[in-house]
C-alpha cells in the first residue's frame, strides 16, 4: 500500500494514496459547480432559512431528502436516536446528527465504500477516487480521521462522541490516543487504520484532486 505522509509530523502513519466519495447521480452538476460539500452548506448553498437548517441537521433523516435544484442529501437509517443514545458519550443524537452534518466524508477503504454502494438502493451514483496527498496538501488542518463507520449505530454500536474524529495532525503524532483520553475506550493499536477520513465544511476544489470518476447505474 502507498502511504502519504504529512511534513514535519513525528513517527508518521499510513494513509492511503486514494480515498473514496461517492455522489447521488442527480448532485453531480452541483458538485462540478461548487465541490464537495457537507450537508450543512449543502442546505445553505439551496436557500433554507437558519431555522430550517438547524431543524434539519439536528434530526436523523429517514429517507433521501430533496433540497434544490435536483441536489439531494442521504438517509441516515442506519443511524435511530434510540441506538446512539446507548453509545454516544458526552452528546445528544442531535448533536451527534449535527456534527456528522458538517462534515464530508471520504472512505479510506473501497471495500467499505463499495458495501455503502449497495446500500443506496440501486440509485445512480458517481464514485469519485481522489488523490489523498494533494487533498490534505490544502485540507490538513480541517481533516479528522475516524476509526469506525460513524454512519452506523446499528447492532452492536462503538461508543462514540466529538473525540471520535480526531483532528488529522494529532493523529499523525499520537495515534488513537486522544480518543482513548476522551472517551471510555482502549487505545486502539497504531497499526489501526482510519475508517474515514473527513474536512469539515466543504472541499470546494475538490475538482482538483479527483483521479476517478466513475458513473455507476
């Protein structure tokens, strides 16, 4: 496996060389015009009052949600207040929805991405490769990693809460051990990989990164 590594970052750990983001076919157009963006700026981006925006983004979405101009943003199903309310440390579900709304998401393993694609339902979707070391170039300091599946609360939950996602340098230096000081979890071994890798916010020249694009019917 290729890894990146990030400058001047102690006892580096592997990332892979590509991750993985896949796109309902109907929000392509949006995502050429303006790039990759969280939930949140995608609610912003179609006009939605800040009322409307919260009332959304702190509430699990239990089916495929228009917005404007045929632009989209995915269930969470897999993802009932009453699962994370077993596993969340720290948050509320809405919270947890609200933090999961702000950010965008990459796969750092196709596997995964690919289990996620049969999961959409058979709906079109475009699978987007992009090149890990020109992203984080730019992104670094908005990156977390995860490492779980944070869209999932289903059977048998990992706790979880905002030290889920640690911040990408602090990774790089210490490993998982930032999540093990917040949360009532072991330390998970360096040689535990990233699940996700994620940019709060938006990736607005994310065109300029993507390696792949695949349109997948």
């Amino acid at each position: 496996m290729k890894v990146v590594t990030m400058p001047d970052a102690p006892r580096l750990l592997p990332l892979p060389s590509q991750v993985y983001h896949l796109v309902e076919e109907p929000n392509w157009p949006s995502v050429q015009r303006h790039g990759l963006l969280s939930a949140r700026e995608l609610m912003r981006l179609a006009g939605l009052s800040p009322t409307a925006r919260r009332r959304l983004s702190h509430a699990q979405r239990r089916a495929l949600t228009p917005l404007a101009d045929q632009v989209t943003i995915r269930d969470q199903l897999p993802m009932p207040a009453g699962a994370l309310q077993r596993c969340l440390v720290g948050m509320t579900p809405a919270q947890w929805y609200d933090l999961l709304n702000g950010m965008v998401f990459f796969w750092c393993d196709r596997a995964r991405m690919e289990r996620m694609l049969g999961a959409c339902g058979g709906r079109p979707q475009v699978l987007l490769t992009l090149d890990t070391a020109a992203l984080l170039a730019r992104h670094a300091a908005a990156a977390f990693v995860t490492p779980f599946n944070t869209g999932n609360a289903r059977r048998r939950p990992a706790v979880r809460g905002r030290a889920t996602f640690v911040p990408l340098a602090t990774w790089l230096a210490s490993g998982w051990r930032a999540e093990a000081e917040a949360l009532p979890v072991r330390e998970r071994s360096r040689r535990h990989a990233p699940v996700e890798l994620t940019v709060a916010g938006a990736v607005r020249d994310a065109g300029e990164f993507i390696v792949g694009v695949e349109h997948i019917e």
